[in-house]
C-alpha cells in the first residue's frame, strides 16, 4: 500500500473499494474540496461504500457551509433572517440576496466549490436511500413460498445437514433492473420511465414520494411510458385521481428524505453559485419541453381527456378491451367526471369482444373511434354475426337486448325519447337474417309463452315479421324451416262477423302479388318493403293472410318434392296469372322426380297425378293452390304430356287403361300423343327410328288407340327413316336432320334428290313410290303421276328406255283412271305432266323401238292442252316420215310376203287408234292459217313448252338439261329435223284425208 493517500486512491479500482479504504484515504487528506470532489468522483454499486463516501464528502463540506452562512449572517440582511427561515423570501429580497452572497462566492471560490458539491452529494445520498428501500420492498411483496413444481425440490433426498440452504427471498425475488451506480448518476425521469415499461410500478411510487419535486410532474409522460396491455390494476398506485375538496388532481403524497432543504438547496444560494462556478456534474435535474411536464394539478376536464386518451391507445393499438373498461372504470371510481358515457361504449364493446359468439378466425380489429363510428343496426349485426340458431335467441337477450336499452336511455337523456327504437333495430335485424336464424327467434316468440319470456312481445307483429321474411326470400330449400315458422304464429278466433271482409283481404293479396313484380325503379322486393306493406293491416286481414300462406306453403312442398320449386312469392305473382301456372305445371309434370329421383312405377305417376290435382282445388279456407286458375282437363293434358316425354310408354298405357285417377276423351289422347311424337320427332339427331329421339317418336303412337291419323304419322317416321337410309345431306357433310324433313314443303323435292343421288333407285319403284305414300301422299294420284314421271326421267338419264316407257306407261293409266270421273281437279295436272313425259320419251333418238315411240306421241297428242298440238304434231310427222324410210329398207330387203303383211297390219292398228284419237281431237281444234305460217321454229317451240311445263315439276329440269346437253344436245337434235315449212307440215295433214275438219268448222 502506497503512503500517498492521492496514489492509493486512484490504484484502488470501484469493486476493491471498502468501507476502511474510504475512511482511512479520506482521513489522512487534509484538502476539503479534494475530498468532497474524491466522493462525488467515485461511484460504486456496493451499497454501504457508497453510503460512507456520500457521508465523509458531505462532512468535508460542512466548514465551508458554515463559513458561507456566517458570511451571508455578517451581511446586512437580518430584516431577511426571519423570512428566509421561514421560507417566503419576496421575489426582490432573494435576488438581493443572491447578489451579496455572490460577492462573498466571488471572493472564497473554495467555499462556493464546496457548497456546490454538497447539494450533490445530499441529493446522491437521497437516491441511495431510495435505491435501499425500492429494493427492501421488492423483496417484502414477493412471495416467500416458491411454485409448487420447484419447490418439490426441496426435500433432497440426496442432501445432507451441511448442504446451505438459501434464503427463499433472495432466490425467488426479482433483480431491480438498476444497478446503484447507475441509478445515482441517471436521470429520474429516464430511471422512471424504464421502471415504468418494466411494471416497477411500487419502485414508481416510491419516487414519486421521496422525490416529489423531479418525478411527479412527469407522471404523465412516465405513464405513457407503460404498456398498453397492462391491467390497470397493477399500476392504480400511480395513476391521477381527482380531488373534490379542490375540485382538481389530488395531490401525490411527499415524503422526501429529508424534512427541509439544506442552506446550499435554497433558490437564493443556488442563484448564487450558479454566477460563480459551473458544475461539472450537473447538480439539478432540469425540464424540458420534450418531457412535457405538468408542475401543477390538472383540472376534470384534462383529467377525463387523458383517461379517453388512454383507453383509445390501449384499445388501438393492442384490441385490449377489458383494459380499457378497467382503466375507465378506476378512472370513474377515482370521482373523475364525464366517464360514465366511455365507460358504457367499452362495457357494449367488450361484450362484442369477450362474449359474442366468435369464428374460426378473428380478423376484425376493433377499436372505440370505429365502434363509435359505426350505426346501431351494424352494430347488432356485429354482435350475431357468428351466432347459430341455437344460440342467437340467448344471444339477443344477452348481447342485443341490453345494448338497445341503453341507446333507448341515451334518447331519453338526449331529451329525444324513442320508445320504437329498441322493436325497429331488433326488426331490422330479423328481416335480414337467414330464415334458420329467424325460426330460431320465432320459436323464442311464440304464444305458448309467457310474455316475459318471449323475444318479440306483439303478436301481430310476429305475424307481419313471418309474413314478411316467408314472402321476400328466395330459399327454394328450406320448406321445413318456413314450416316451423308457421307453427310458431299465432290462431287468432276470427268469427265469420268479423272476417266479413274477405274480397277486401283477397284484394289485398291481390295487390301485393303486383307489389312483388319487379320492375326498374325496384327490381326486387324485400323483406322490409314487405314489411311496411303489411304493417297497416288489422288482425282479420292478418289471420286471412295466414290461411293463404297455410295453402302456399303446402303448395311449395309439394313442388319441392317432385323437384320443380318455386319461391314462395311466386305463389302470390301467379295468383292471377294463368299463363304462369300453365308454365309451371307443364314444367312439373316433365321435371317431376328429376334426374336423380326417377318416377318408375305406375303407383308414382299416380303420386304425382294426384298432387297435381290437389294443387288445382281449394283448402278448407276457400283459398286456391298453385294451379288453382287451371281446369282438370288441362292439367290432364300437361301430365300426360310429362308422362309421354319421360318415354315411359308402358306407364303410359296403364295410366290409360287401368288407373282410376286419370280419365280423358280418347280424342283428346291422341293428339297428346300426336304432339308428343313431333317433339320427339324435332328433337331427333337421327333419322333412324330403331334408335334415339326418332324411336320414342315412332314408339309414342303406340300408347293410344289406333287410327288413320296415327298411321299417317307412324308412315311419315318410316319415310324419314327410309330417306336418311339414302344418305341425303342438307350441306356437304351434314346428314339432313329429321326436322329439316318435316319442314320440307314439298317433299316431293326429297324423292328427286334420293333418285338422283343414287344411280340405281330408279329400278326399286315399288319402294319409292311406297316412300312418297308414306310421306303424306297416299291416293295422292298427282303426287304418284309426278314420282312415276321421276322415276321415267331417271331412266330416260340412264339409258333405261326399258323402265323408261313402262313408267310412262303407267302415268297414262293413272291419267285414263281419272278421266273416268268428269270434272276431277287432279286431272289437268296430271296429265299436264304425262303428256311432258311421254313426249319427251317418244322423241328420243336413241330410243329405237319405233312402235313404242308413236304410241307415247299419240298419248301426248290425246292429253296435251290444244295450244301444244302442233308442235307434237310436228315430232309426230318426223316420227312417221323414219317409219316409212324404215318400212321400205324392211321391204326391199325381204321377200317374205307374210312378214310384210304382218307389219302393215300393225302399222295399220296402231296408226288407226292414234287416227281415231286425233279426230276426237281435232275437232274441237281449230287451226289459225295465217299464224301458222309465221310461227317460229317448231324445235323452239317445242324447247320453250317443255321448259314451261317442267318448270312445276319437283325434280330439277337443270339436271335434266345438263344430262341432255352431255349427249351431244339432244333436246335441239330431236327438232333438228322438223325445221321444214309448217305450211308444209299442215298441207300434208290436210292431204291425208282430214277434209271433215273443215264441216266441223261449219258445225
């Protein structure tokens, strides 16, 4: 150890120093101020070292505190003796005190250096104390009996009598978070603040007590220093209360360590030294604006003001609404004004928090400016959004219930009173609710009962609330439910007298289905315009209401059962509209069952029969189901329809034959059926009826009784089938659909494209002209005239003269049938198609059987219209002139006498009929000369009336004209040679012995 107590000081580091180090050093230096400095220098964390070094500088100053009063006491101020012990120098005496003991500092900077550290050193002594008695209560209000885990150690099997044992106290007890070197040299208000975000809140309020002057007025900025989440409780030692008596803050209690201020702590001194000397450390803590302090108590305004602002930073920042209400509700207790309306807001909020039902997931963030922000009926809303009908009725009395009574109150207070306040916000909320949550609030209101016990008290408006939310939803599902809100509605005892005015009631009805129908300004209605509408009505046309929704809900069940639901408001939109119940009932009997709920049984059609009937009568109320405007015979007639197009046609007949339920005229049947059948028919992709569409079609004439008409139609499917079979296309690659077929307006058209889209149809006549009969042209002669002259025509293409000539020769049969009966209609046209054809083939060329060839002109000749007699007349003269070459080579070339004679007889029978044909002919033929000779050519002629006549026919002339104009153009070679002289032509006709036509003129 060194002798020079300066060097052993400085060689002696804070944790080496002892209480005998700082007693011994200090005693051997005789300096004061070294001493004072060396004490205030050196700051160590063992307590009493410390304590000992604030001591001894505080005994080295006392020399010169008391050399520093007997000068202040030498100068003239003893009229200040008495005011300065008593504390209440005036403002002009201090600052002339301060003045003349400047003067006295100025002369001994010793004593004011001195003076300067004792202020110190006493305020360092201040904050041990209280650094001692934090501590010494921190380890009194912790618990001395460790957790019951830990302390199930402590018997130790293992340990023996010399193990120590520690003191539970210090074991257990919490480490204040400052050390004393550090809670000497610190800041308070810095040391505050930390203490307080670490909840020392006792360690607070004991510096609040010693410390009086520095702390407190920063206690408000010390408590925003606190965590929001921390409960109020924890910390009530510190926060304001009010005081009545002064009507202000109350007072923090002060109890410094010391009852006076020492002669250096005094403002005059202070004043004083602070002229001389500067200190190096910082004598007094000063305030700043950034501290924000409030050196004097605030009034009830700024009291409640703080406490809102609180309570909103607890609640927006952490959702802590419990800490809030307490912080309110201490706030309240401490007498501070204007909290009970905050404190009501948080208390309705933390039932919205802490009870309301929660989902899965939280994710609204409340907090008080949003829940004061928000409406009432939002709010309600807010507090059963995640309640279920089991718990909402229990929810309302608990949650909604108490928080409309208070908005009630509030009114009342406000001087605006509100009694509808607390039905119409419920009301609200009921008519927006699904309808399970609004069964559930209907169960908690029915008339069973008792008043006090019920959600809604009036009846009648139970009644209108379930009229209204049955009507203004949608649900097409929830049948059961509606119906339980049924059966929680009153039964009024309406006597027949007072229920008089039922047209008033049905008009009522009436007009409100026409205030459903939505339109522009309003495209749908809802629950609460439903509401307003039925608000005004009395009981009787109440209780009338509930026997329509009686009918109505049992007509929805019905249609929710055979899949086909309707919204219940329907019911009250179609109430005069029978247009819509036609729609509704058709659509029920085709969708009855679904697609997953097929009906396969008779016993289920009869089902669905016999609900569809029911819906058509009236209840025991006199009220009209769903298809109350709709005759039986109607509805009939849509099920059997239903029926037919399930293609259930076994069902079907036994409906007709063998159930007792369903009776219609047979007429009626078929053309059910009938219509059926073309639906299926239109509706078919193939036009083959062993399969799809097109055989429920064929199958479908089936159900009913057979007749001409149902044979026609079954006829018409087989010719469509048949056509599809030629592979007749509408547009390239698309087979022609059987809709296409029926909208053919002359079908004759498809047998010219079945013959010339197949080469070889021609030759099955039998099964074409079988096809044009089953197409609807059955004893249709024309229609047979025109196919046979298809047919002849599509020979005559092919080279067929064979088949060609025995086409043609049937035409001429049909045609000599129909002459049989005078004044036939078909006939014109009939035989202006067989004199074509049999004018067309006798002029071919390459068609060598001469006989055969004379005998189709003479047919032509015999049916051909006066005006055309001369141009065949013409090909006839041609044909005879070849005839005659023909039998002159046949001559000459033969000398077979017999064979000669044979042919000219022939010649001779033939030409003879065709001579008797044309004398019955000619003489209603009269033969205009001086025309004659100007006609044009006889082959234009010819070209030009055979083109006008085709021009009817169903099969294409173009066709026909391509085919010929491939062969070398036949039709202009056939009148190639008739190009000689008509003159010449007509006075060989006369010349051949015809003179009678002119007597027949004269006749």
């Amino acid at each position: 150890m060194s002798s020079d107590p300066y060097t052993h000081w400085t060689a002696l580091r804070d944790d080496e120093l002892t209480v005998e180090d700082v007693i011994n050093i200090f005693g051997t230096v005789p300096d004061d101020l070294w001493v004072a400095a060396a004490a205030v220098d050196r700051v160590v964390d063992a307590v009493e070292v410390q304590r000992t070094l604030l001591e001894c500088g505080i005994a080295r100053t006392n020399a010169a505190l008391s050399r520093s009063r007997e000068a202040a006491a030498s100068l003239n101020v003893a009229s200040f003796t008495t005011a300065l012990e008593e504390g209440d120098i005036p403002t002009e005496a201090d600052n002339g005190l301060s003045s003349r003991l400047h003067t006295y500092f100025i002369a001994n900077p010793h004593d004011a250096q001195l003076c300067d550290l004792r202020v110190l050193l006493l305020e360092r002594l201040d904050r041990l104390n209280t650094f001692v008695e934090i501590n010494e209560v921190a380890l009194e209000n912790f618990p001395d009996e460790p957790d019951e885990d830990e302390g199930d150690w402590e018997d130790d099997p293992w340990a023996d009598e010399t193990t120590p044992t520690s003191n539970k106290s210090a074991k257990f007890a919490p480490q204040f978070p400052f050390s004393l070197s550090a809670f000497l040299l610190h800041g308070l208000f810095q040391i505050s603040c930390q203490l307080a975000t670490l909840q020392w809140f006792k360690a607070i309020r004991t510096l609040q007590t010693r410390h009086t002057a520095i702390v407190w007025p920063l206690r408000f900025s010390i408590l925003d220093s606190i965590p929001e989440n921390v409960h109020p409780t924890n910390f009530r030692c510190i926060l304001p209360a009010f005081d009545l008596s002064s009507h202000s803050e109350s007072l923090c209690p002060s109890s410094p360590w010391r009852q006076e201020d020492d002669w250096t702590e005094s403002s005059w001194v202070q004043t004083a030294l602070q002229c001389v000397c500067v200190s190096v450390y910082g004598n007094k803590e000063e305030f700043t604006s950034s501290h924000n302090p409030f050196p004097h108590p605030l009034s009830p305004s700024e009291l409640t003001a703080w406490y809102k602002r609180r309570v909103n930073k607890v609640v927006t920042s952490t959702g802590f609404v419990d800490v809030a209400l307490a912080t309110i509700q201490h706030g309240a207790s401490q007498g501070i004004p204007d909290l009970d309306e905050v404190g009501e807001e948080l208390s309705l909020l933390s039932r919205l928090v802490y009870d309301a039902p929660q989902g899965a997931h939280i994710e609204d963030d409340w907090t008080l400016d949003r829940w004061s922000n928000m409406e009432p009926s939002a709010i309600v809303h807010a507090y059963l959004a995640y309640s279920t009908p089991e718990s909402i009725s229990k929810d309302i009395s608990r949650l909604v219930l108490p928080y409309l009574v208070v908005l009630e109150s509030r009114a009342e207070r406000a001087g605006s009173p509100d009694p509808d306040l607390l039905n119409r916000l419920l009301y609200e909320y009921i008519l927006t609710a699904p309808l399970q949550m609004a069964a559930a609030i209907f169960e908690a209101s029915k008339p069973t009962l008792s008043m006090s016990q019920r959600l809604i008290k009036n009846e009648g408006d139970v009644v209108r609330l379930a009229l209204a939310c049955l009507y203004g939803n949608d649900s097409l599902d929830q049948w059961s439910t509606m119906s339980r809100i049924f059966e929680c509605l009153p039964a009024w005892d309406i006597s027949r007298e007072e229920d008089s005015d039922e047209d008033i009631t049905d008009t009522t009805i009436t007009s409100l289905g026409a205030f459903l129908k939505p339109s522009t300004d309003r495209p749908q209605c809802t629950p609460h315009d439903l509401f307003i509408f039925f608000k005004p009505l009395p009981v009787t046309s109440l209780s009338r209401a509930l026997d329509i929704l009686d009918v109505h809900l049992e007509s929805g069940e019905i249609l929710s059962r055979w899949s086909v639901p309707a919204p219940l408001r329907w019911f009250l939109q179609s109430n005069g509209n029978i247009e819509e119940q036609q729609a509704w009932a058709k659509k029920m009997a085709r969708r009855a069952g679904g697609s997953n709920d097929e009906l396969t049984s008779l016993e289920d059609w009869e089902w669905l029969l016999e609900d569809m009937l029911q819906l058509t009568g009236k209840g025991d109320t006199g009220v009209p189901g769903a298809f109350g405007l709709l005759a039986r015979d109607d509805l009939l007639r849509f099920f059997l329809s239903g029926l037919l197009s399930t293609g259930k046609f076994n069902i079907a007949k036994d409906m007709l034959r063998l159930s007792q339920k369903f009776s219609m005229d047979a007429s009626k049947v078929e053309d059910i059926c009938l219509e059926c059948s073309r639906e299926f028919y239109d509706n078919a992709q193939s036009g083959n009826y062993k399969i799809g569409d097109l055989k429920l079609a064929y199958e479908c004439l089936d159900v009913p009784q057979p007749s001409q008409r149902l044979i026609r139609e079954k006829e018409f499917i087989e010719a469509t089938s048949r056509l599809s079979s030629f592979n007749l296309f509408s547009r390239p690659g698309i087979p022609i659909s059987p809709i296409e077929i029926r909208l053919t307006t002359d079908r004759l058209s498809l047998i010219s494209r079945v013959l010339s889209s197949n080469n070889d149809a021609y030759k099955h006549s039998e099964v074409i002209l079988d096809l044009v009969r089953k197409l609807g042209y059955r004893n249709d002669v024309v229609a047979e005239v025109k196919t046979l002259a298809m047919l002849g025509d599509t020979a005559l293409q092919a080279e067929d003269f064979d088949r060609a000539f025995e086409f043609t020769e049937r035409m001429v049969a049909k045609v000599a049938e129909l002459q049989k009966t005078p004044n036939d209609p078909c006939l014109f046209e009939a035989a202006e198609v067989c004199w074509v054809s049999c004018f067309q083939l006798g002029r071919q060329q390459e068609f060598d059987e001469m006989d055969k060839k004379l005998y189709l002109l003479g047919q032509a000749l015999e049916l051909c219209p006066s005006e055309k007699l001369h141009d065949i007349l013409a090909a006839w003269s041609r044909l005879g002139k070849e005839d005659i070459d023909l039998r002159k080579q046949r001559l000459s070339s033969t000398n077979d006498k017999g064979i000669a004679v044979s042919a000219s007889h022939e010649r001779t029978f033939t030409a003879g009929n065709v001579a008797s044909s044309l004398r019955a002919r000619l003489q209603e033929f009269h033969m205009p000369s001086p025309p004659l000779l100007s006609t044009p050519d006889a082959a234009a002629l010819a070209s030009r009336t055979f083109r006008s006549v085709t021009a009817n026919f169903p099969f294409s002339v173009a066709r026909s004209s391509q085919a010929s104009d491939k062969d070398g153009s036949r039709a202009s070679s056939l009148f190639r040679g008739d190009g000689e002289d008509v003159s010449a032509q007509a006075a060989r006709v006369f010349n051949k012995g015809v003179g009678w036509l002119i007597g027949a003129d004269d006749d």
